[in-house]
C-alpha cells in the first residue's frame, strides 16, 4: 500500500478514499449479524450511511489536490489505485448523501408492503455502495473495471427481490446484458486502451492523443459506450425497464445512487481521462455514438409518453435522460462536458425523488397506474407537491437545479456547432413535459376516481422524498460550487 499526496494536505488524508469504500462493507457485515434485531439492524445501516456520507463531504476542501492510495500492485503495469478527482468526488457525494435517505425511505418501504428476506435487501444495498464508491474513487481502468463488475453483481439481488417469475425473468435480463455488454467490449476496449498508451491511468487530457487514427479511435469509442451497458444506450437498454419488477427503494438505487449514474459517469470519465475532449473533438471519434444517443434520448421519451404504468413510465424517462449526459460526452466540449457531470447530481436528485413518490403512492392506496392517480394529491399533498418540483427539474426550469445542466448542453451543443443535436435536446425536455406533468395536473386538478385513500404514506415515506425535493431546489443555487472542481479541471491546459 502506497499513499500519494500533494499541495498541502496531510499524507493520511489519502486513508478516507479506502475508508469511504469500507465502511458500507462493514455496515453489511452488521446487518447480517444484526438479522434477528429489526431495529438494530436497520439503525447499524443508518449509522452506516451518515457516515460514509460524512467522509465523503469531507473530501471537498481537497477537491483541487493530488490525492491517490495503491491498494495492491496486482500484476506487473496493472495496480489498483484510488485517486480523488473532482468528477469522481461528485459522484461519490451523490452515492454517499443519498444512501441513508434512500435507506430511511426503504424501512418505511419493507415494512409498510411487508417485504420478505429484508436483511438480504439491506445488505446488499451496502454492498451496492460499496461498489459505487469504488468506481467514483478508481484512478485506473483496471481498478474501475473490478468495481464496475462488483455493482452489477450486488444489485442483481435486489432486482430479483420478489422471487417471483416475472422478477427472476428481469434478472436474466439484467445480468445477461450488463455483464454480456462489460466482458465483450468493455473489457477488450480497455485491454486495447492499454495497447495503444501504454497505460491505464486517469490523466486529465487523456491518454490517447497521437496514439491513433480516426478510425480506430472511432470503434474503441463505441466499445466503451456500449460497453458501459449501465449507461443504457440503445439498444442494450432493455435491462432498465425490466429491473422495475423490482421494490421501489431498488428502484430508486438503480435510476438516482449508484447504477446508471455509474454508466454515465463512467461515460464523462473515460471521455475526459481516457480519450480527451479535444482529441475527440478534432478527429470526430464521437460523432457516431452521438446520433445513438440522440436516438436513445428521443426514442425512450416516445416511449415513456405511451406508457400507463408509472415505474416503466419513470423507468423510460431515466432512459432519455442518461443519453443528454452520453450526448454531452459526445459533443467533446468543456461546456457539454460540465452540463453533463451536473447534469449527474440534478438528475439523481429528481429522479430518486419521483420514485420516493412513486412507492409513497403504492404503499398508501396500492396504485400503480398513471391513469389511477386522479384527485390524489387532495389526500397526499406532500407526495404529489414533491413530484410536481422534481418533474421542474427535469424539465429544467427555474428555481430548479436542472435548469442549468440543460442550459449548459444547449450551450455545449451550439458551441461544437451541432445545431440538430441542440433541437434533439430541446424535444427532449417536449417530451419530458409531456410524459412527467400530466401526473402532478392528473393528482391535484381531476376529480377522484373511486377511493380517494387515507392520506399520505407513513412519514419515513414522506420525509425522505421532501428532502430529496428540497435538493432539487438547493441544486439551482449551489450549481456553481459543486461543479466548480470539475470546470476547472476542462479549462486546466
């Protein structure tokens, strides 16, 4: 073990990157040993959660510095490393505050639906942190790739929770195609990276420049992104809607904490640490991948419009808003670059918070279809007012923080020239207008149909999801302090 430090932190604050990572992993091991306490269980993932998502804050006043730990010089030119780079740093932070909201939201989940086999959920929740963090503190592709592997292999048991046939059938789907897409092109792609640079290493500017032509930078392009299955791109997206047979607090894992946010990150880090924003601008080894994410983004908002189920509808939305970020990697422009990494938080922010309200709606009236939401937010104000700020968000207007990711893509899309691709983004947000707002219009302006329900949910339901609203708004006044690391990283020569 090797730690590496610069300016002028202490060398032992390298220790919190290994730390950040073991703690879920212990808080895992207490919720086996806690199994026949319910209560202590659940408080030992609680105190787990605060905790990870304290050190990881604590990692913020070393944003801007060198900071690395070698965990194991695995094979001769292969190590494991963590590093702390801004990019990485927010996508930790997303993973690591969201954690224990997600898990207080998750006790009034389990035990309002009386969810079976609860100590396997939450153990394998921490595990799944665990292996978020790995990724967002990798400082090597090897190092990223193990990690990569780990979450997918976590969450499969939280997608087959139910252990029914249609929840064993989306795990099929899950496992085939996540690991079918990582160990067939991801995989020969970073063997291939390390060919060409002769390294593996995250480097600011890439790694690539000069180390090949068009062409080939072209294809190991689109390994990577359909390779990084879990960034959902067509058409091996297919794995998304169907893990919604899955418990709502899963639900929220997959779309907000840690897995598709791990592909799109994964997508914006290789992008800019592996391939460099400016070799892919000046050969145009991104131009392809960008037409299949304005295809993914318009294609999965189409979709989403026509679907009555409100997870698969929520599912399909995640779909088209993963692509604006895989488009923002695409456009190869620091200002793309930027709206697509906030475009992270924002969106892990709403979306976690319109799955909230989507459980919170299950677990108080037992509906699940769209059409069955009429004159609902008479009885669950709270719910349906939370849905309403989250949906803003995604539209990205004003007081809501995804205002300014969508605005910087517009702005990284007319600034690389791409004229159709900023149109693709502006039917885009059409689409989200139409397939998010006629649920919060349906629940506060039609009339009830049938029972009008007994009210909200239980509180840990309904606080966690208010919260998560209250980010979406606090994201559209903090935007500039939490991607200022990564801005300065781009502008960096």
């Amino acid at each position: 073990m090797t730690i590496a430090s610069a300016g002028r932190l202490s060398p032992d604050a390298a220790l919190v990157l290994p730390v950040a990572v073991l703690v879920p992993l212990l808080g895992a091991l207490a919720v086996v040993a806690l199994r026949r306490r319910p209560d202590l269980r659940e408080a030992a993932s609680l105190i787990a959660g605060v905790a990870t998502a304290a050190l990881v804050l604590s990692l913020w006043p070393a944003a801007g510095e060198e900071l690395s730990f070698r965990l194991w010089d695995w094979l001769p030119g292969i190590s494991l490393v963590f590093t702390l780079e801004p990019l990485g740093l927010l996508f930790a932070t997303v993973a690591g505050l969201l954690w224990p909201v997600t898990t207080l939201y998750a006790i009034g989940y389990m035990r309002g639906n009386l969810q079976r086999n609860q100590t396997r959920f939450f153990a394998f929740f921490a595990l799944a942190i665990a292996a978020a963090l790995w990724i967002a503190f990798s400082g090597n592709l090897p190092t990223l790739f193990i990690g990569y592997e780990i979450l997918t292999l976590s969450t499969w048991p939280l997608v087959i929770h139910s252990g029914n046939e249609q929840a064993k059938r989306g795990g099929r789907v899950y496992l085939g195609l996540l690991l079918t897409t990582s160990i067939g092109l991801l995989l020969p792609a970073l063997v291939w990276t390390a060919v060409l640079a002769g390294t593996t290493d995250f480097v600011p500017g890439g790694i690539l420049e000069g180390k090949a032509g068009t062409a080939t930078l072209t294809v190991l392009f689109a390994l990577y992104l359909f390779g990084i299955g879990k960034a959902a791109l067509f058409p091996f997206h297919r794995w998304l809607p169907g893990a919604m047979v899955a418990p709502t607090p899963v639900s929220a894992l997959l779309h907000a904490v840690a897995v598709v946010k791990a592909g799109v990150f994964t997508v914006l880090k290789v992008s800019v640490y592996v391939f460099g924003l400016d070799t892919l601008d000046v050969t145009g080894a991104a131009e392809p991948m960008m037409w299949v994410a304005a295809v993914t983004l318009l294609g999965a908002g189409l979709v989403a419009v026509t679907r009555d189920n409100l997870k698969e509808r929520l599912a399909y939305s995640t779909v088209s808003q993963l692509a604006y970020i895989v488009l923002a990697a695409t456009l190869a422009n620091d200002i793309a670059a930027a709206g697509g990494a906030l475009h992270i938080a924002n969106h892990a922010a709403a979306k976690i918070t319109l799955f909230f309200c989507a459980g919170a709606v299950y677990t108080a009236t037992n509906r699940t279809q769209v059409s069955e939401l009429d004159g609902l937010g008479r009885t669950m104000p709270w719910t349906f007012g939370a849905f309403l700020v989250a949906s803003v968000s995604i539209l990205g207007l004003p007081p809501m923080g995804g205002t300014w990711s969508k605005l910087l893509l517009l702005l990284g899309a007319a600034d690389a020239g791409q004229m159709v691709m900023l149109g693709v983004l502006l039917a885009g947000s059409l689409l989200s207008l139409a397939y998010l707002m006629p649920i919060p219009a349906r629940a506060f302006f039609r009339p009830p149909t049938g029972s009008p329900g007994n009210g909200e949910a239980p509180w840990t339901l309904v606080l966690p999801l208010v919260l998560t609203a209250v980010a979406c708004a606090a994201l559209f006044i903090g935007a500039d302090a939490v991607i200022a690391p990564f801005s300065e990283v781009l502008e960096s020569p």
